[in-house]
C-alpha cells in the first residue's frame, strides 16, 4: 500500500497531462492502420501490455461482420490471442505495429490511454504524459500526417500554471470558470451559454476567448 502511494505521489509531481488527438481516415490514408476499418469497424485500444521493439502489445476490443476476421494479419495490428469473443466482437492481445504505435513504443513518457479507438471516421487517441512527451508526441504525429490533425487538451492540462501563465487576463477568467463548471469534463458539465450567464457576458466573448486559449496553449505544447 505505501508502495503505491509513492508512485501517485511521484506521478503527482510530474504533473503529467492529458491530450486527445483526432486524424480522419482521409488524413492518414498512407498508414497501415486506415485499412483497418474495412475489417473491424471499430477497433478500441483497451490497456496496454508491453513495449517492444516491434511495437505496442495490447489488449483491443474488436468489432466485426463474422469471426474468421479474427484469423488475419493487417499490417497494423497482428492478433496474437483472442481472449474472449462474441459472434461480433472480441477481446484480443495484439501487436500494434503501424507507424503511429512505433511512436509510443519509442517513447516512454507518453501513452495511450482510454478512450482510444480507430472506426470509419478515422482514429482518436487519448493520451497521458509529461509536457514534453507531448509535445514529442506531436512532432512526430505532424512528420506522419501533416497538420492535418486535431488537438484537444484536458482540463487537467489547460489549468497548468506553465499554460495559464500565456494568457491575457480576460482569457484566463473566461478559462478558470469554463474549468470550474466542467466545460472540458467528459462528458461535458455545461455549454458555453452556461458560461455566459455565468460570467454576464455574451455567449460569443467567451467562444471567442476559448478558441484564443486553446489555440495559445496547444501551439505551445508544439514548440
């Protein structure tokens, strides 16, 4: 028990952050891992198991039209074990090959975490880690993808001093109280309407405010 104490004291002060990270299918049409879909129209990263060389073992959820899917190679993953299944869905271990799972098997102070899944809109990664894992994280997605690639950032990182310390006053009170009233919550604990009545402001000051925040902090986390 003190022993697992100490490692989330020492995670506290790395104060580690979160990162979503969106790409369409469109975008990363040149990765192994676009195919996917065609076979599995959703495939959900579970947990992780172990970093290799070769890449990430993990534990994925896949949906599928019939069983014999299950038996194939694709590129980007290689299923090692089945589980547990359904008639259309299965709990796999599996290697994750593909140039975007060699990013995070390179890489230790940055990973995958739930939610994290690849379906016909293209993928959406959750990712956990230190300031400059993410940013390392980011590089290295643009060298893939192009700029083609959204960002969102948790509120866990947007109240980071580091972040917060970039933004003018009003964008800062505008942020605080988006975080206060759970507006990066997942799921989402009120609408920017909310935060306007909440602030007697109008609706479009504080879309306006957010937008120029997000966009200041993120671009930081690239530099």
């Amino acid at each position: 028990m003190i022993e697992g104490d100490n490692m989330s004291n020492r995670l506290a002060e790395l104060n580690l952050r979160y990162m979503q990270v969106e790409f369409s299918l469109e975008t990363g049409v040149n990765l192994p891992g676009s195919a996917l879909p065609e076979f599995f129209p959703m495939c959900e990263f579970i947990t992780l198991h172990e970093r290799t060389e070769s890449g990430l073992i993990c534990y994925l959820r896949l949906e599928f039209s019939h069983k014999d899917k299950l038996k194939g190679n694709y590129g980007a993953i290689k299923i090692l074990e089945v589980i547990s299944q359904t008639p259309n869905s299965a709990l796999v271990k599996a290697l994750a090959g593909g140039p975007v799972a060699m990013i995070f098997s390179r890489h230790e102070d940055a990973w995958w975490i739930s939610p994290t899944y690849l379906n016909g809109n293209g993928m959406m990664m959750t990712i956990r880690g230190t300031t400059e894992g993410l940013r390392r994280i980011r590089t290295e997605l643009s060298a893939l993808v192009g700029n083609g690639f959204s960002v969102k950032l948790g509120s866990e990182s947007l109240r980071s001093p580091e972040f917060i310390d970039l933004l003018p006053q009003k964008q800062r009170l505008v942020l605080d109280k988006a975080i206060e009233m759970g507006y990066y919550s997942r799921p989402r604990g009120c609408t920017q309407r909310d935060i306007a009545e909440a602030m007697n402001i109008k609706q479009a000051t504080v879309s306006e405010h957010l937008q120029s925040a997000e966009s200041k902090i993120i671009h930081s986390i690239g530099k």
